[in-house]
C-alpha cells in the first residue's frame, strides 16, 4: 500500500470512517467482529500494536510510576487549595490514586500509540466525535471505566490527546455530539437491594452502631464468616450496602477546570498535565461537597476502632473519603488481597491499596515492607468443595480487555485467543464433549464476540456466561482449566479442586520473587506455557484425573506454591483476629 495520503481510523464507530480513502486502522478494537463483511471490502491495513514488547513494557511501567508520582504533589496542592482543605498526601492517593493510575497509563497507550502511527504512515486526515463535556468527563472512577468501552469516548479521547501533543499535526474533522445517550449512570440495582440486603433483619441490624466499634465493609469473607467476625467483637452484624456516590446531578464546570490546569501546568508542561483535570472524575471536584455531605449522612461509626475491606477501596467513593478521614484522625486502615496479580505481577509493583493503606494482608505472602502481614484466601475460607470425578471439563475464558493498560491489549487479546482455538482444536474427543466454555459476564457486550467466534470455530462447543455460580460449577466438574493467570487459579488450587492452567508470554508477567514458585507448578505439569503442552497433559490424564492429581509430586507442588500466594486457614477467624489485634493494640 502506497502510504500518499493516509486517513486515520482510531475507532469502531463508522460515522469516523472515510471509506473512499486509503485507510490505516489504528488497532484491532476499529474491527467489530460483526460488522466483518463491511471492513474487509476496504482498502486498508492494521497499524502494528504498540508497546506488547517486554523491554517496552517494563520501560513504559517506569514511565508510569514516575509520572503518577510527580503529578500527585501538584495535583494535591491544586485540590487543597480549591476545596479550602490540607489533607496528606496520602489522603488524597486514597482518594484519586486508583483513577490517576489508570489516567496514566491510558494517556501514555493513547499518546504513543498516535505517535508510532503517525511515523509509520503519512496520515493527512482523519475523523473524530467531539462530546460535550457532560458526555465526556466522568463522574466517578468507575464511571472512567465503563466509558472507556465506548467508542464516541474513545474518539474525543483521542481527539484531545491529538490537540494536546505538538508533534501530532495533520487534518482533523469533527462531528461534534452535544448531547449522547452513550454515558451511563452505575446506580446500585435496586431488585438486588430489596432481594438481598434490604430485608427488616438487615435493615434493624445497621442502626445498632456504637461510634467506635471495627468497621467491616466487602470484607471478601464467606457472609457467614464475615458475620462470625463482627460478632467476635462483640457487635451486632452489619450488612453495608454499596453507598458508592455518582455525583449524576452535578455537571461539570469547563471554566473551573481550565483554571485548574493553567495552575497545574506552572508546575510542568506535558500531555498529562495538560489533560488530567479534564479528565478528573466530577466527584473529586465540582462534586466533592456533595461527597462530603453523603459520609456525614452515614450511619457508620464516627470513631471507628479500625476499618477493614477487601474491596471497596476502589471504586466506592464514598468509602474511600471515609476511610481516608478516619486514617488521618488515628484510625488503622486494614485492606485485604482483592485478587491475583498481589506479589507476583512485576507489572504491579506496589498497588494503591497496598501503599495507602496501614496494613495489607494478603493470601500468604509476604515481603520487606512490615505492614505487609500475610493471612489467607479470604474467598474460601471455611469452604469445602468435593467435585465430580467423572463431571465436565470446565474451562475459564480470559476476558476481552479494554484500552487500560500502556500496552495494545486488543492484539494481546487476538493472540490468546488464537492460543484457546488452538488448545480446544486439539483435544481429544472425549474431552471435547465434555468441555464447558464459561465466558466472563463482560464477554455477553464486548466488541470482541468471543461466543460467536467459538460458535463459528466449534458449532458443538457448550457456552455460559457465568450464570451458575464457580462453586456450583467446580462441583460439576473433575477438572478447571484456567486461560490466563487468574484469581481463579488461587481460589481453586486452595480448595484443591484439580486445576490445570496455561498462557502465553512464559513468565514475563511475573517478578523474580514468584518465578520459582510458578516454575514448581510448570516442572508437576499443573501450569502450562502452551496449547499443545495442556492438551496433551489434559488427553492424557482424561479418563482419571483424581489419580493424576493426588500423584504426591503433584499435592507437594500445590501446598508449595499455596503455602506462597494461596494459604488458607482452619480457624480463619481466629487467625484474623490475631493479626488485627497485633497491629491495633487490642486489649
């Protein structure tokens, strides 16, 4: 293709399109699957993906955290000063320190992912959606996720990266959306509040609060543990609803935030600088009031003895202002592991969680860092899963990522789904009939159609998305075959349910730490580097897998590499306390 007069495609979205033109597309995500009949008349080509090398990763990753460190100062300082506040810096790393990361990290995907096409090819126009500021800026970090899957989204994102980096300069149109029906509010599904949590019980149950009894929210325990924990401390059971904040009646103010930025720039001219106070969710600025006054409106305890949680640190504003209050009056704040990745993943050094946060229990291990205290899998804790020795063959499926991370994971995403066509090609076929494909709710609207590319590879294939619960399912089968190095995998080698795993790029995911923990797993044949390795092992061992997995090198390998990364505990309780206790000065 001669590269004279390229026109630039960045999103799904075909009003962007040229059709008459040559066409590069910037990646993958341009290319819905269904609409296949229509992109393959075109005359164009697939920019190459950004960033999937490991040398890139690791150099980008750097990038990443030195830029989150130095945008946090000035973003503090300008955010002291507009709400008339002084809170630490570490009260506001609680607060934005998820978002800022993932800000970040889709800044500098979108950034050089421009630059490298805009070198490659000789781009002389392409087409962009430009949202009102009420479309486009988001309300809260979730609400930044779930906008990120959307196309008009992408496209103004795009747009503004462009307008914002010198050395991108070539014709732009617009198509200007000032009023769109693509973003969404995250309101808290009120079917699942009266079925599940707004019975009388529940509700007389959270007006018994003492003002500086623990606060226990999403601990990740089983209900009844998490239950048997309160009452350990001699409290009436509490189940919190997710009191999360949206700020959906506040609209952006455009004049406050470009007054923001010219403040920010003072202290550095960049593409971040230039942008992150667009792109702040409305909850930290124009709605913060509103923030404040909901955490005053709780009913929880005003001087909590400590809090702990496993999972609203996130993306509950409203917890995380709380939370955040509490800890600069003297409260201990507790997180624990949420998932995998904790410990392992060399892409993740330190999460938010972990370094905000007084202490971090995770699922076993443990590092330099003494508020790091190793615990359990608070997931399974107390369970006991006996499965079907002659039941399905179940296999996780890895689901399509969004645009978050620096690197392009819609071609990382193409590349492990090659790898599953072919691991499921090259079963036998007793354990084809057997096999279940249980896709990630996600998989039910993304761009990616996973179940009809299954369908299309393999008409017989059996699907779900996540209908029946994973115990249920672990039940129902004598063998999880886990896609990718997931939470999953933890949860279910800690329940010793016969797992077996694979992947693609080997280990470079992982630290040198885990390295040895997960080479023991790869020499027992549990985990895999290949399709054609898994299948094998898989046809091999089919007809009776229990054997296969209480072979002593096979149990010896599993508690090894649980005893690291998946411990769990026969009084989990008490256990829990114990390290509660040595951390809060219990009495």
């Amino acid at each position: 293709m001669s590269t004279e007069g390229i026109f630039l495609i960045t999103t799904a979205d075909e009003r962007t399109w040229d059709v008459n033109r040559k066409i590069v597309f910037l990646g993958g995500w341009c290319l819905r699957h269904d609409r296949k009949n229509t992109w393959n008349q075109l005359n164009s080509e697939i920019a190459p993906p950004y960033g999937l090398e490991l040398n890139v990763k690791l150099k980008n990753q750097d990038l990443s955290e030195s830029m989150q460190s130095s945008l946090l100062p000035s973003i503090v300082k300008v955010l002291n000063n507009e709400h008339n506040t002084n809170h630490s810096l570490n009260f506001w790393k609680i607060m934005i320190g998820h978002w800022l990361k993932y800000f970040v990290d889709i800044i500098i995907n979108r950034y050089h992912t421009l630059i490298q096409v805009n070198k490659q090819f000789n781009i002389t126009g392409s087409k962009f959606i430009e949202l009102s500021a009420s479309s486009f800026i988001p309300t809260n970090t979730l609400d930044m996720l779930n906008l990120l899957k959307l196309d008009a989204w992408n496209s103004t994102l795009d747009l503004r990266v462009i307008q914002n980096t010198d050395e991108l300069k070539f014709s732009t149109t617009l198509i200007s959306e000032l009023t769109s029906n693509s973003k969404t509010f995250h309101k808290v599904d009120q079917k699942h509040i009266e079925i599940d949590i707004s019975s009388c019980i529940k509700q007389l149950c959270n007006f018994f609060v003492r003002s500086s009894e623990p606060f226990i929210i999403s601990s990740y325990l089983p209900m009844w543990q998490e239950i048997k924990l309160q009452l350990s401390y001699g409290q009436v059971p509490k189940f919190w609803r997710n009191s999360q904040h949206h700020s959906e009646n506040v609209d952006p103010d455009v004049l406050l935030r470009k007054r923001l930025t010219e403040q920010i720039l003072l202290d550095e001219d960049n593409v971040f600088t230039r942008l992150v106070f667009e792109l702040m969710p409305i909850c930290f600025l124009e709605g913060f009031a509103n923030l404040s006054s909901q955490v005053k409106n709780t009913n929880w305890p005003r001087k909590p003895k400590f809090i702990f949680t496993s999972n609203d640190f996130a993306f509950n504003e409203t917890f995380k202002l709380y939370s955040a209050l509490c800890q600069e009056r003297g409260t201990k704040y507790f997180v624990g592991q949420h998932g995998n990745n904790y410990g392992t993943n060399r892409f993740l050094v330190t999460k938010v969680e972990e370094s905000t946060s007084d202490y971090f229990l995770t699922w076993g291990w443990q590092n330099q860092n003494e508020s790091t205290l190793p615990a359990y899998v608070f997931k399974v804790a107390g369970l006991r899963v006996e499965n079907d020795k002659k039941g399905d063959l179940l296999l996780l499926e890895y689901p399509y990522a969004d645009r978050l991370t620096t690197w392009d994971t819609d071609r990382e995403h193409q590349i492990y789904f090659d790898n599953l066509l072919l691991f499921i090609g090259l079963l036998d076929e007793k354990p084809f009939k057997h096999l279940k494909v249980r896709l990630r709710y996600e998989s039910a609207t993304d761009s990616f159609n996973s179940k009809q590319r299954l369908i299309e590879s393999f008409p017989a294939i059996r699907i779900e998305y996540w209908e029946q619960p994973i115990l249920q399912q672990y039940k129902n089968s004598r063998l999880a075959i886990f896609s990718y190095d997931s939470t999953g995998i933890l949860e279910s080698l800690a329940l010793n349910i016969p797992t077996i795993a694979f992947w693609q790029n080997g280990f470079d995911h992982l630290n040198e730490t885990a390295k040895k923990h997960y080479q023991l797993m790869v020499d027992a044949g549990i985990f895999h580097l290949s399709p054609e390795s898994i299948a094998e092992t898989i046809n091999t061992i089919w007809e009776d897998v229990d054997s296969w997995w209480r072979q002593d090198s096979i149990q010896f390998a599993r508690k090894t590499f649980c005893e690291q990364y998946a411990r769990t505990s026969r009084r989990p309780i008490r256990d829990l306390r114990k390290l509660l206790k040595e951390t809060t000065y219990e009495d």
